[in-house]
C-alpha cells in the first residue's frame, strides 16, 4: 500500500519524510537510520542514503518494514 505525502513547498528532503512519515522523531536521527537502512531505502527504485536527497511530486519512495511513500502535489 502506498501512502500519499502531500508536499506544501517544490519539494522535500528524505531526512524530511522521515520525520513526517513518523519513522524518526527527530531531524537528527536521520544519519543514523539511513546507516542502518543503508540498501533497504529505494526513491524511484535506485538506492538512496543521503538525507538531504530532494524528493519532489511523483518520487516514489520504499523504506524496507516501513512501506511505500509517494510525494503528491
């Protein structure tokens, strides 16, 4: 199942989505959860570990154990 995340501005950052997703509290855990998940996090199907990779309408994003996120306008 995908989860639609509207976008308010152009675009966002993964280390974003993670907050707004609820994987991660804070801004500063996204480092240390993209170590972690480090290969288990698609965008548009290709390997991503950099928190500030922009995410803009229509990226789709898989985080392993977390599901499917797709950035909407």
């Amino acid at each position: 199942m995908q989860t639609e995340i509207k976008l308010k501005t152009p675009y966002i950052t993964l280390g974003q989505l993670l907050k707004i997703a609820d994987i991660i509290s804070s801004g500063g855990q996204a480092k240390f959860f993209l170590q972690e998940y480090a290969g288990k996090i698609l965008v548009n199907g290709q390997p991503e570990n950099r928190r500030g990779k922009k995410l803009y309408p229509d990226d789709l994003v898989e985080i392993a154990d977390f599901g499917t996120y797709i950035m909407k306008a």
